[in-house]
C-alpha cells in the first residue's frame, strides 16, 4: 500500500540495483551488520574496545544500521559519518524497540489488547511512530505478534495474547499504525513483525527456552499473525532466539527461506535478534561465531543485531565459498529497499529536525490518545452489589498499596524514551476527585530492586512494618481501593515465574486489610494473567488495569468514579492454577471431554481443579447490562455469511460492549 504506484516500485528497484553493482562485497556485508549505540553521543566520542571499533567500522561503511540511538543531535551526528565519510554515502537505518509509545506511553501492549479496538490500536502506533519518528528514529521493533498460552512467560506483556485470530487484528492494526500509508513520510517508521517464530511457546514458559511444536500449532496458531503482518505490508521481520522443533530459528531455513521469504513472498528483510547469531553457538547448533554467520546467512537472516559475526566472519566465508554471494546479493538488496522506501536516500536527515523534536514529543493530543487507549484497556473482572462505580461525594476511602503511587511502575517494562516518575499514579489520578475524603496508605512494597537490568526485582520484600498504619486507615474507611500487582519490570524479557500470585507480602496485606473491611476494590496492576481465586471469592470488586502507560492513574481514577464504564474483554485466560498452563480457549477435543456420569474417573481432567479457566479469553464486565437476541445467520455465498444480533443495553449506565462470534 505505501508504494503508492507501481513506477515508484520499479524506480526503488533499479535504484537499489545500480547501487548494489557499485559496492564491494565488504561493504554488502556493512548493510548487513547492525551496531548498538548505547554510548553517550553528545559527550566525548568513546575510545578503545568495541566503541572505537564502531566508529572504525562505520566510517570504512560496515555499519548498515544502529539500533538504541535516538535524540535528533545524536542520530544526525551517526548519520553524518555514514554520509559524509563513507566511500558510497549509504544512510543508516536506526532501529529502536518503539513497542507502546516513546516517551509518551501507550498501555503495554497486552493491556491494549484488552480494548478490542483495533483503530484505538492503530491511533497508539501512529502516535508512538509519530513521536519516536520526531527523534530520528525509522524503524521499530515492534509489533511482536507471538502468539503465547503460557503467562508464566514474562514477555506476554509485550504481544496480543492466546488468539491468532484476535492476535492477527491487532498485528495488522499495529502495522498500519507505525507505516502508515507512506513510508516515506517522517511521521512513520518501518515496522518488524518479530519473534520469527515460536517463541511464545518456550517449554515450560522459562526464556528462551527450547520450542517443539508441531505442525498444527505452527501453521494454526503462530503462523497467522506473521502472515497478517504482510499482507498488512510490513517491512521487517525479527527472527527469535528460541530454537524451534531442533534448529535455533536464527539458523532456521525452512522458516526465513522456505516460509517466509519463498512461500509467503516477503520481500523485506530479517534482523536476527540481539546476539541470536553467536548464541547459536551455545545452543550447541555452530561450532563458532563464523560456522554461526555461515548458517544464519544461508538460513535467510539479513541483518545481524550485535553477533559482530557478519562483519567479522562473512567475506572470508564468500571467498571460501561456504556462503553464495547471492544470499549477500540479496539480503543488501533488501536492507537497501527498506532504506529507499523509508526516503532515506532523498533525505537522510529527514527524520532529524530539532525543530519538530522540541514541538512533537510529549504534546497533548499523545496524551489525550494514551488516556483514551488506557480507558479502553482496562477490564472489570468482578463487581458484586454494584460496589463500582464509587459515588463522587460523601465517602470515605483509604487508598492502598505501593503500586498506587508508584508513578514509575505502569510505564511497563519497554520504556524507551520515558524517564522514571513520569506516569499519573493512581493516587493522582484519584485525587483530581474531590467530593470524597481520600487517605493513602502503602501497606508494604512488592519488591526491593528497581532497575532493569538487575536480578533484585526477584527478592520481593518481607517487610510487614507498614501494615498497622494500612490496616487503621482501612478500618474507618466506607471503601478500601487497594492497587496491588507486579513492579514495572517483573514482567517483560527475562521475567519468567512459576508462581502467579501476588508479588511480595502483598497477599499477606490484602488478606489481612479484609480481616478489618471486606468492602474492598481490587485494582490491579501487573504485566500477564495472575492467579486470583481466593481474590474472586472473597474481593467484591476486581478492576485489572495491567501497566496503563503515562496516563495510567487518570484512567483508572475515570473508571472507579464511572465517568468511563469499563468495555475490555480479556485477551489472555486467566487460569485457577498454574498446573493448568497452557490454558487457552480455543482447544482440541480429546477423546474423553466431558464428565461421563457423576463421580467418574477416567476422563480427561484433574483431580483438584476444573478444566475452566479462572476468568477466560473473551470476559469482561461492565457497569450496564446487555441483552443479546435474534441471532441471525445469512449464508452469502459459498465463502461467506453474514451474522447479525440485536444488542441492547438494559442497565443504567451508558456502555460500550464487544461482540464476540466463536466458530
Ligand atoms: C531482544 C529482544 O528479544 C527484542 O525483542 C528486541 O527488539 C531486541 N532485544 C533489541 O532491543
């Protein structure tokens, strides 16, 4: 679609290949390596080890790429170099992880998902793009469309959950969003269908763990949304660092080359993932980092993420004639017509104007779209007595829990451009309401870490010597709103767990709050399905407000006051107990579905809990009622046919409801 006429698709291709006749295989192999930036660009140009490489590198034009480098004057400085003092002058592409919002933050991607609303979801990609595009960024990583049943993966966080179908939607929603419909424009960037493939289905939900699926469910359940993802126009691929049915992806030939590139005609390229060509070594699949370049290039990987093995090991690898030049040939040609698509070739400073930085990032119209997609995303999962929504005036509420005020925690765990405190807590959001007296109290942190890129968010605290001090505020209180969940970084990359409870001592608060006032609403905060039953048994009100991004507390202040009535429906099952991962809604049949006759044994289910999900795929209360009737199926044609019901809202409150159709 961005290919606006079939001239410009011609013009791109006689340009890429009278470009391609002028470079040298070294300089093929450049466009085929891609450096981190993550160094301080406006300081003193680094020296020694791998950052003087770099700049070595970049200037001899073995650099096609960069990936965390943004900021108007940084870019334009790496950018410069490319131009200015490569022998052919070929800009960089400059990739980031773009995945719900720049610095003005989306929901996490999950969350989105909840809303159903496709155009909501591409309005936030068209932002996020817009933003980050403002930043010198052109390409995203995003959107991941890794279909996943198993919420002890951390990275749950970051797709659309169990459904191809649903998770197909939204890849093309996302897609549309980030490019646009005019690559060339500075407002959008070049989106990356990733992992490819199976990474959502690691045994046992630990990272970057083996994958062995079968036919069925690669065809059936990962496949579509990459599928979706082309037919939406996307223009990269990320492979995944998962080995899948015995071969590591990265070196995987039937996926890059058999699948993606011949039989779905992907014509685009593949970026491997960080470091996923080296690993392939550890996986036990290459003998070294070379014998690794050799199979990734002849699996079809194009770009190589921070392995260092394209640029150091591939041209002897041609020579030697272990890898045919025409895999050089090609994936250049790709990279290059990604780049040209982009305009970089016109312009390679047209996403780089301090101007438009200063005006673009942080203005209102991103944060009135991030509030809106946070409304939409939250979903109420229980409401007894209608003790939702709170009345405006008169009442007395003690709000508690770490997380309400934690302004860091809902910007989720792919932050980007974000900086720390920058999200409306809960408590501010709460506050805006005035008609009611409103009192805060933390109870007890979740966990003692913070940052990203440590282990500590694992040790949860122990420290119970807040709770008197909850538990009296709690006590005179009409209403206890009680925000509980996980830390910003307990879910995402690296954050697998095998308990799905609450974090911390945060259970031990809850219950020990309820002892005092049961008239209690749970708001939570966290990045995968959770466990909740003794929460469904005993907790009148249940609101799940995942990681809400910049505007988090204000959306979730408009739902608890009614001024927005919750429509998300769950995009994930949200099991009884973890023994049942993978749970999902779309399962086979076995032999032996159904109880037979009261008290019989051998059929297929567990001893101690139900088959059913705690809260399944699809559910998601409101503060109305509906009513569905008259369903009505109209065959069309052989291929098509046309179903309609009545739907009416039958209670007090204006709402907004999803209809679902399973077949
Ligand atoms: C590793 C992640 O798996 C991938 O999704 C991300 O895009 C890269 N790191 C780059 O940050």
């Amino acid at each position: 679609e961005f290919s606006s006429s079939i001239t410009s698709v011609v013009d791109v291709e006689q340009k890429v290949e009278a470009l391609l006749k002028q470079m040298t295989l070294e300089e093929k192999i450049g466009q085929m390596n891609q450096y981190s930036g993550f160094w301080d660009l406006t300081g003193p140009a680094p020296t020694g080890g791998n950052a003087a490489k770099k700049y070595e590198h970049l200037r001899k034009g073995y650099v096609g790429s960069m990936l965390n480098l943004r900021g108007v004057e940084n870019v334009r400085k790496i950018q410069k170099i490319a131009i200015e003092e490569t022998r052919l002058g070929i800009p960089l592409i400059i990739g980031f992880d773009v995945i719900h919002g720049y610095e003005t933050l989306s929901p996490i991607p999950l969350a989105e998902s909840a809303s159903w609303d496709l155009e909501a979801i591409k309005k936030s990609a068209e932002v996020a793009a817009e933003e980050a595009a403002a930043a010198g960024i052109n390409w995203t990583f995003a959107p991941m469309v890794d279909i996943s049943r198993d919420a002890r993966w951390g990275r749950v966080m970051e797709g659309a959950g169990e459904d191809p179908y649903l998770g197909s939607k939204i890849a093309i929603a996302r897609v549309q969003g980030f490019q646009g419909s005019d690559l060339s424009q500075h407002t959008t960037l070049a989106a990356c269908a990733k992992h490819f493939a199976g990474y959502g289905f690691s045994e046992s939900g630990r990272e970057y763990n083996t994958v062995d699926v079968g036919t069925s469910t690669l065809n059936n359940i990962i496949f579509p949304p990459f599928q979706a993802s082309i037919d939406a126009g996307v223009r990269t691929f990320m492979n995944s660092f998962n080995e899948l049915n015995g071969i590591p992806a990265t070196g995987n030939r039937y996926l890059q080359r058999d699948i993606l590139k011949n039989k779905w005609k992907f014509d685009g390229f593949v970026v491997s993932d960080w470091g996923s060509i080296e690993e392939m070594t550890a996986h036990g699949h290459a003998k070294d980092n070379k014998h690794a370049a050799e199979i990734a290039a002849n699996a079809g990987s194009d770009m190589d993420m921070e392995s260092y093995a394209y640029v150091n090991e591939l041209a002897a690898l041609v020579r030697e004639g272990n890898v045919n030049e025409a895999y050089i040939d090609d994936a250049a040609r790709r990279i290059l017509r990604v780049k040209f698509e982009l305009g970089l070739f016109e312009d390679p400073y047209k996403y780089c104007d301090e101007q438009r930085e200063k005006e673009i990032i942080g203005q209102q119209a991103f944060h009135d779209a991030s509030l809106d997609m946070a409304k939409k995303s939250i979903v109420l999962l229980k409401n007894k007595n209608q003790l939702l929504p709170l009345k405006k005036q008169g009442q007395k509420i003690a709000l508690i829990g770490a997380l309400a005020s934690d302004k860091t925690s809902p910007l989720g765990n792919w932050r980007i451009a974000a900086k720390d405190n920058t999200a409306v807590s809960v408590l501010e959001g709460m506050q805006a309401y005035t008609g009611n007296q409103l009192t805060y109290a933390k109870g007890a942190d979740v966990s003692l870490g913070k940052t990203q890129f440590t282990e500590e968010l694992k040790i949860n605290t122990t420290d119970r010597s807040e709770f008197p001090k909850a538990l009296a505020v709690a006590k005179t209180a009409d209403v206890v709103v009680m925000v509980l969940g996980e830390v910003g970084y307990q879910s995402g990359e690296g954050r697998s767990r095998t308990e799905l409870g609450l974090p911390g001592v945060q259970q031990d608060l809850l219950e020990a709050i309820y002892e005092v006032n049961k008239n209690i609403v749970l708001v939570l905060n966290n990045g995968r399905p959770l466990v909740l039953n003794w929460h469904n048994e005993h907790i009148p009100a249940i609101v799940e407000a995942w990681q809400l991004g910049t505007q988090s507390g204000n959306a979730i202040a408009q739902v608890l006051y009614g001024d927005y009535n919750p429509s998300g429906k769950l995009p994930m099952s949200f099991p009884r107990a973890v023994g049942q991962i993978p749970i999902y809604y779309n399962y086979k049949n076995t032999g032996r579905p159904t109880l037979p006759a009261p008290g019989r044994v051998f059929w297929s289910h567990y001893q101690d809990v139900e088959n059913t999900p705690l809260y399944s795929f699809g559910y998601g209360l409101s503060y109305t009622s509906f009513e569905y009737t008259n369903l009505q199926a109209e065959v069309l044609s052989d291929k098509e046919v046309s179903v309609s019901v009545m739907l009416k809202n039958t209670g007090k409150f204006t709402g907004k409801e999803v209809v679902q159709l399973y077949i």
